[in-house]
C-alpha cells in the first residue's frame, strides 16, 4: 500500500489520526486509536487543499452570553412554563422544577456547553468523535430539533398576526362583533371578547381534528414572513444572528417589567397570585407531571436540542463554562417565576372580570323571573342558595365561582394570547401597549428559534457533504422545507397540531437523548477525563455535586421519569382541548388513531437512530464509512488476514513523519472508552 503522510493536524486538537492497529499477541485483533495534538505553527504555516476552514467565533463574551439568553429565555418562559403551572398543581409544580433544574438541567448544561467548548464541534460531530457507535445521538437531537423548530415558528407567526392587528384602534379584540340585529355574536357572548378574537379571527379553530377545514390565508401569509426572516438572521449563522441577539435579549425585560408594575395594580391579582402560590400537592403523584417539569427544564435551557453544543463550540478554549453556566441558569428560574408572577395576577383580573359578568347575567335572569328585587344587589347569595340543581338548569344560570375560573381562564396555548390582550384593553393607550407586548413576544420567539436552527445546522454542517455547501443554500432549503410542512398548522385545526407536536415530538425524544448524552460523556468518555477537561478550561475542578448528579442521580431521573411517563401515557388515552362554538368554551377530546398514529411515529424518529447507528456501526453493516466529520473515530476491525497488509503499511509510512514528542500522541484502546 502507498504510504500516507500526514502534513497537519488538526486545530483544536480532537481529530484522529489514521488507525495503528496490532495484534495483542493473545490471539485477538484490537483497535489502537491515535489521539495526535496540533503541529506547532503547522495551521498558519501550511495551507491544506480541503482542510476544515476555521471554525468561527463569537466576537465577545457580551455575544456569547445575551445569545444563550436569548435562546434559552424565549416564549416558554412566559407561554409554557405558567400553562404548565396550572395544569400541574399551581405553586406545587414549583417543586419538581426545581428538583430537576438541580439535579439534571444543570448538570446537563455543563456536560453540553463544557463538551461543545472542548472539542469545538457541532452534536453530531461530538457523539461521533466520543465513540463512532454513538453517532445516533446526534441524529436523534437534529431530528427532534426539526419537529421542535417547526412548532415554535407556528407561535411567532400568531405573534405577528395579533402585532398587526394591534395597530387597529380600538383593538379589533376589544369588544365582540354584532350579529345582524344589533347584539353580540352568541359566539363572543358566551365565552369572552379576546377569547373569540383567538379561537375564531385568530385561529378560525375546526371543532376536532377530523374536521380541520381549509388553509387560513392571513395564517400561511404570517408564516412565510416568520420563516423568511428567520432565514434572513440565521443565514450567515452567529455572524448575522449575534447582531439581533442584543435586542431579543434586553428588550422582553424592560417590557415585562412594565406589565409586572401594570398587573399587581389590577383588581383581582391577588387572587390569582394565591391560586400560584397554593399548591396542589397530589399532582405531584402524576409522572407526567415530572415529565412535565423535566421537558420544561430542556426547553427553558434548551438541553439536548444540540443547540448548546454548538454554541459552546464557537467559544474560546479557556472560557470559564462552569461560570456562564450557574449565570444563565440563575437568571433563567428567576424570568420563568418572575412571568409567572405577572401571569397569574392578569389570570386573577380576568378571572374577576368572568365572575363579575356571570354574577351580572345571573341576577338578569333572576330578576326577570321575579327570584329577586330589581334592586336588591344584597340577596344575590340568598337566591342562589334557595334553588336547587333542577331549577338552576331550568333557568339555565351559571355557576359563578371565582375558582373555577382560574382553573380554566387560560386552557391551551392561547393564555398568552388570551390573558395579555384582555389586559392590554384595560390599558389607557392600549394600541400602543399592545404593540409593546407583541414586540416583546417576537423578540423572546426569534431569540429562541435562532437558537433552535443553529444548532440544528451546525449539526448538518458535520456531514461531510453538506458542509460542502454555501451556509446560505443549506438554510434556505430547511426553511423552505419547514414552511411547506407547516401549512399543517395553518388549518382550523393548527392549534390542536401545534398540542399534539408539543406533547409527543418535544418530550420523550428529548429525555432519551439527554440521558444517552449523560451516558455517552460521563461513562463512556468517562467524568475523569470530562473533569479534568473542565479544570484544564475554568480552573475549577467539579466537585461531589456534579459527580453525583453526573454519574447516579441524573440518569437514575431520568430513567425513572421516562419508564413512568411511558406506563401513564398508555393507561391513560391522551387528549387534546378542542374549541367549541356553541357552547364558547373548550372541550376535551381523545386524538383520532390516525394521529395517535403520526404521535408515534415522530416519536420513534426522534429515538430510533441511536440504536440503528449503534448497531450498524457495531457489526459493521456500512460498507461504506462515510465522512461525517473530520473529527469522527473510525473504527477498524482486524483480521488475521488484514493484519500483515497494516503492518506493512505502518512500516512504510514516510520517515518525514515527525518524531513521538512533537505529535505529543495518545494511544489507547477502545476498551478505554468504556472506563
């Protein structure tokens, strides 16, 4: 065989270096991985026809930080986290997110932000270099990142719709449109003024899946502008996206500031901050309220979306990731309860506002049936008390209890859309403070998605392929491919998609990954070398926290999280809130098969190519080793036939190679991988 001579190595020190392999002398064939450090002065001093070009960077630690902000403070913070908080137990959900930000979000984001700085590559990069058999991870998290980013740009072109329509005055969604004969749509009247503007201008919402009705032109208008500028920020990657990422980063602060002073003046706030702060201790029996608060701790911070790696991977080497770390995490609990705040007190004025209509409605009814005096605004109660079920039905009155309403003031994705914008008429000027919020929530939107497809392409870029590719084409084509799959969202029934995307794509496929991230850096790379790795960069070596939740507690979570959720989510059929128009209010229904169907399939897509890249790789079903990434091991088995064509091989390489000590190499075994 003709001798291969190495001129260079590689930049950062990851990249492997053609395989020595020998026989042990025990009979068996081994692989001997060559780890090789840059040559002195050989990147600047040598030009390489194909080499990698230089890996680009942030242009200051200001970039870096208020980019990880934004990306990890987006709408979840305000959109999902109090959803999840009124679903899951109001203040008692407090508790299994902070449980799991400790005890996994945090060890995690290390693991993801130290191991993307160390190796400076993007996630399929990384998991390839760690060991080639986990080369799934990577493909798993691009996968489950593409269903996420899909979704998340349906929430910003909703903002977008409600932005322009906030520079109608009044507010098209400050009061309810009359029908022919001078009175409110029955429609509006039996729900709310902003709750119809969502569900029937907004959405214009099917009753159930199986009838979705045709594409909204103004929604299909509203995406393409979302995808079409996202393109735009993320085209030319962190040198186009970390210009905007000192707007989307600063600017949703200021503004919910604004609304937090606004909100605990509204009537009715305390006790929608009461109904926050008391906990509802028996829903933390439900695993799928831990999943919950765990898939939350992945989307407030981002984890194992890829996004992470690769944002650490434009840093430095000698960053202190450890500190940027336990800074965004901080900052990240304190806005996702400091939203909530804001939240629950317009949840507790619009909750007010409900039961003083329904009391209004009542006392109409009664009066008309001579049930109580036309003035007699003190015996409301008393006539209430004296009827019974039957004559309630009869006179069709409605139950008035003010925690009922806050139970349901905010049901599905539409608490943003519904809760602010009822506040927002409440304020004088209100076009312009509606502008302001719907400003603030396409800033915290594209921050976010930003973040989403950049790492989702930085992990395209490791395809050998790809790369070869303008950065320019490459985002064009998934953008474009995004948008024509979104019309999904477009029909009358895009919100009950959008449910379905956000409780199947985005939560078990996101737990698996991460703990196969946990289990490929702490026990295969192994947290000796993963800490020794984080001392060489910070200075600071982890302690006993983080090897604990590192290598126990962490995984032992997540295993039991995933198990669990996956027993409840079959014993109980899982359901959707579907919007019904006679009655102004939403209703649970069951998915139809065929979507339980799509459910699982995207769900196996996000799961399935770690143990199919796991097992082709292993008993070498690829041919073909395709190059993935320069920075890629590749794993080549021995035989006693091939064995004297290495030797030969290896005895010929050219005497110019430079000496052991310059190359500083590291030879080890596979076997080392598993310690």
């Amino acid at each position: 065989m003709a001798a291969t001579k190495i001129i260079d190595a590689p930049r950062n020190g990851h990249e492997m270096a053609p395989l020595n392999t020998r026989a042990r002398g025990d009979g068996t064939h081994g692989v001997t991985i060559v780890l090789t450090a840059p040559q002195r002065n050989s990147v600047q001093s040598v030009d390489i026809p194909g080499n990698e070009p230089e890996r680009a960077a942030w242009s200051g630690k200001m970039q870096f930080f208020l980019s990880i902000i934004g990306y990890s403070v987006g709408l979840g913070n305000i959109w999902r986290f109090p959803y999840l908080c009124q679903q899951n137990g109001g203040g008692a959900f407090l508790i299994p997110f902070m449980v799991m930000l400790i005890l996994e979000g945090i060890p995690l984001f290390l693991i993801e932000l130290g191991i993307g700085q160390r190796m400076r590559l993007g996630a399929l990069g990384v998991w390839n270099t760690i060991h080639p058999w986990l080369g799934g991870i990577g493909i798993s998290s691009c996968i489950v990142t593409l269903f996420v980013a899909l979704y998340y740009n349906v929430i910003i072109t909703w903002v977008f719709f409600y932005l322009f329509n906030s520079f109608r005055y009044p507010l098209p969604w400050s009061s309810c449109p009359l029908n022919g004969t001078g009175f409110e749509l029955e429609e509006c009247a039996k729900s709310s003024e902003t709750t119809y503007f969502w569900y029937r201008t907004t959405l214009d919402a099917a009753p159930s899946m199986d009838e979705p009705g045709g594409l909204k032109w103004w929604i299909v208008l509203c995406l393409m502008l979302s995808w079409t500028i996202v393109f735009f920020i993320v085209m030319k990657g962190i040198q186009s996206s970390g210009k905007v990422v000192y707007f989307t980063s600063l600017f949703p602060y200021i503004v919910l500031t604004i609304f937090f002073i606004r909100g605990i003046t509204l009537r009715g706030a305390g006790a929608g901050l009461m109904h926050m702060y008391t906990p509802k201790v028996e829903k933390l029996l439900e695993p799928t309220v831990w999943l919950d608060a765990a898939t939350q701790v992945f989307y407030s911070f981002g984890l194992a979306f890829g996004s992470l790696i690769a944002f650490g991977s434009y840093n430095t080497p000698k960053n202190n990731c450890v500190r940027d770390v336990l800074l965004v995490s901080v900052c990240n609990a304190v806005t996702a309860i400091y939203a909530s705040v804001v939240i629950f007190a317009i949840l507790g004025f619009k909750a007010t506002v409900n039961v003083d209509r329904c009391v209004a409605s009542n006392t109409e009814i009664l009066v008309k049936n001579k049930l109580l005096g036309l003035n007699d605004t003190q015996g409301y109660e008393q006539a209430m008390s004296l009827l019974n079920g039957t004559e309630l039905l009869r006179l069709q009155l409605s139950e008035c209890s003010l925690a009922h309403e806050l139970d349901n003031a905010a049901e599905g994705t539409g608490l943003a859309f519904i809760v602010f914008t009822q506040a927002i008429v409440e304020l004088p000027g209100a076009p312009f403070w509606a502008v302001l919020f719907f400003t603030m929530l396409l800033s915290l939107g594209l921050g976010s998605q930003i973040g989403i497809l950049e790492g989702m392409l930085c992990t395209l870029f490791d395809i050998d392929i790809i790369k070869r590719v303008k950065k320019q084409h490459v985002t064009g084509v998934v953008c474009l491919f995004c948008f024509i799959v979104g019309f999904i969202f477009c029909t009358g029934a895009g919100e009950y998609w959008l449910k379905m995307f956000d409780s199947f794509a985005g939560t078990i496929g996101l737990v698996v990954v991460a703990l196969m991230e946990m289990i490929a850096v702490i026990f295969i790379y192994g947290h000796e070398r993963f800490t020794e790795d984080i001392f060489q960069m910070t200075g600071y070596r982890p302690g006993r926290y983080w090897q604990w939740t590192w290598r126990y507690i962490g995984p032992v979570i997540m295993v039991c999280i995933l198990v669990s959720s996956v027993v409840f989510m079959v014993i109980r059929n899982p359901t959707y809130g579907a919007w019904n128009a006679d009655l102004g209010m939403i209703e649970q229904k069951s998915y139809p098969n065929w979507v339980m169907g799509i459910a699982l399939s995207m769900i196996l897509a996000g799961v399935l190519p770690m143990p199919i890249v796991f097992l082709m790789r292993s008993f070498q079903c690829l041919k073909v080793d395709l190059d993935i990434h320069q920075g890629s091991i590749r794993r080549n088995e021995t035989t006693a036939s091939t064995k004297e064509m290495i030797d030969n091989d290896d005895d010929n390489m050219s005497p110019d190679m430079p000496p052991q000590d310059s190359l500083a190499a590291t030879r080890f075994t596979i076997g080392d991988f598993e310690n």
